[in-house]
C-alpha cells in the first residue's frame, strides 16, 4: 500500500486527465471519483494537497479561443476564466464530502524567495490544520514565459518542499518510467524503482505530448529530482482510470522514486547550509536546556537580540556568554522581536497588536551544532 506510513501528501493532477481529450469541458466523473479516493485518505488522517492543471483549457472554452497556438495574453486570459471554473468544480465535488477547499495561486518566487516562501508555507499549514484540502495551480495570469514554472510537476515538487511532504503522486497518461519513450519503442523496458537520478536516468525521458499537457517525462523527472532531495518520496502512475489513486500498486504498476532522506531532515539540512545570518538572538539557560530537550524557542527564554533582521531571516542562536548553539528561522522581524523577548507567548497580541506564532523559532525551523549535544 503506497499511503503506508504517510502523514502528507501531495498529488498532481495533469490537464490531459482532468480535461475530456478533443474538448476543454472537465470529466465530472473522474473528478468526483478522484474526490471519493482523497476523502478516504482525510478519514485515515493524511493530509492531502492537490496541484491540479486544467485553467487554461478550460478557459480556452469559455473565451472561444480555438487557436492551437495562443499567445502569452491569451493563456492569461484563458487562466483567470478557466480557474474559476476549475475550483467551482473540485469545491462541489468535495463538498460531497463535507470536505472544505481553499485555492492557492502560486508563481516561481512564492517558492523561491523566503519570505513568501514562508507567507505560503505557513497558509498551506493553517490549511491543513483546519482539515480543508488546499487546490493549488500556477498563477499564469500574472507568471511571463521566462518566470513561470512551465508545467505543474515542478510546482508540485516545490510544494512537496515547501511543506514537508512524505509522498508525491504524479498522476499522468503513461504508467512510470520506461527506457525509452514506449509509445515510439515497443522494447522500452519498464523501470520500476529509482534510487538515484542519473544522466542515465534522465536520457530516459521522452517529449511532452501535443494537446493539453504541457509536461513530460523530463519534467516529471525533474520534478523528482527536486522532491527526492526534500525527502520526499515521488510515484509517477497512471491516472486515466476513475478511483486511479487506490488501483496505484494493486490494478496498477507505477514508478517509485526512493527519498534520500526524511522531509525534517532535509529541511534541517538546508537550514544549516545557510551561509549569511541576517542576526543573533541571544537566550538564557532556561531556553537553552528546552531547545536541547527539542523544544521550540520561546520569547520567554530570549535575553537579547543582535541585528536587523526581518521575519524568515535564518539567524544565530548563542548562549548567555555569546558562544553559538545553532541556527534557526526567525518567525519575527528584530523590531518585534525586541519588543516581546523576555515575555510569555499570551502576550504577543498585546505587544504588537497582532496575534502571530507562539515560538519565534518554531524546533522544525532549527538546528542545533552537533558540538552542542
């Protein structure tokens, strides 16, 4: 069973299965057979995250666009009318389920840049922790051809990231990998598991499809690349059939492609890896002992504060003295940092007049030097 020892997960879905082939009308059959397989994983207590393609199709339709090569400003278009309809139609078909959706924009710097790295990443949080599924596409009707993501795999991939996923499904028209593209060779041999994408590997990969889809195996390739160094565990398989998601590994063979490591460590890691601190938040012993124990930072055990560094900033935690305990990823500006250091967490909203996280560095955002165990 693929959802064994999952706690999140992140499935992509293509516009080539979403959209009726030949049309831009969305097939209301699958969708809603695909929302009976993500309420069954919410009743196991996962947490589920879609990134669903389709906007633009569907408002190819709506605008009466028939070109098969649109210009920049008209998939712009067809997006901002398509995406309407595209959340309207997973909102009732999860709505059948008592379940609530939010839709989620994002464009490359969402992911990229760390403030709104973190803006996004903590709403996709708040989300999940209020049990809704967030629907999360590409922004295209403000993202130019040069920053865009390009297609959905990649965007996936960063959310997967962004979020700590354990497990990312790529549902596509093409069951996994295969030596060579089998829809031109008949003695591509199917590749089951990877452990380690290669340039061997990556040779592999075929071209997009003409139609809808704007992927392919390269990107889809890419895409686990991005996932796998996240910690995250990628399966590409196929999707055409209804209920798709639980014929994954029974009626179904799929590609698995193996994490180098688990999620709260490659985000550690990456944490660590950060070159410039922006600041130093200096604690007291209290503080000290707790965050050794895997506590978060509190504003209570925080004594002083160095620097001008602004909300998702990874700073230097030191002890009383100065000497360097680690690192971490502050959830306050130094301005509102000073104002609430030495303070219970219940007084934050009085302070500063807004009611933000109870940790300025919560323990998923730190590291400690190992020396300092």
């Amino acid at each position: 069973m693929i959802f064994t020892n999952v706690k999140r997960v992140v499935i992509k879905i293509g516009s080539a299965l979403l959209i009726e082939r030949g049309a831009s009308t969305i097939r209301s059959n699958w969708m809603r057979a695909i929302c009976e397989n993500v309420a069954t994983l919410k009743k196991n207590r996962l947490d589920v995250v879609i990134v669903s393609s389709g906007a633009i199709g569907i408002g190819r339709d709506v605008l009466s666009l028939t070109s098969t090569n649109l210009k920049l400003e008209e998939k712009q278009a067809a997006a901002a009318a398509g995406q309407i309809r595209l959340a309207h139609a997973w909102q009732e078909s999860l709505a059948a389920h008592k379940i609530s959706v939010a839709q989620i924009l994002l464009t490359p710097s969402d992911t990229e840049e760390r403030r709104k790295h973190l803006n996004a990443r903590n709403t996709i949080e708040s989300l999940l922790e209020l049990n809704a599924v967030p629907i999360i596409n590409e922004n295209d009707t403000v993202a130019t051809e040069e920053i865009r993501f390009g297609d959905n795999d990649r965007l996936a991939a960063r959310v997967s990231q962004m979020i700590g996923a354990d497990l990312l499904i790529l549902l596509s028209d093409i069951d996994g990998l295969y030596s060579a593209d089998p829809k031109k060779f008949s003695d591509a041999s199917f590749i089951p598991e990877v452990f380690e994408l290669t340039e061997k590997i990556f040779a592999m990969a075929g071209e997009a499809s003409p139609g809808n889809s704007s992927g392919g195996m390269v990107t889809k390739l890419a895409a686990a690349e991005i996932a796998m160094r996240a910690g995250c565990q990628v399966i590409i398989a196929d999707g055409r059939a209804e209920h798709s998601l639980f014929k994954i590994g029974k009626e179904n063979r799929f590609t698995r492609f193996l994490p180098i490591d688990t999620p709260s460590n490659a985000r550690k890691r990456w944490i660590a890896a950060s070159v410039s601190h922006a600041g130093a938040i200096f604690i007291d012993s209290g503080a000290e002992h707790a965050l050794k124990s895997g506590s978060s930072l509190l504003p209570a055990g925080v004594i002083s504060i160095k620097g001008n560094f602004d909300r998702g900033d990874t700073v230097t935690i030191c002890d009383e003295s100065g000497h360097r305990l680690g690192c971490g990823i502050s959830a306050y500006s130094a301005k509102d940092t000073s104002l609430i250091l030495g303070q219970k967490s219940c007084e934050i909203e009085n302070l500063l007049g807004y009611r933000g996280r109870d940790e300025i560095i919560h323990r998923d955002n730190l590291v400690l030097d190992e020396k300092n165990f």
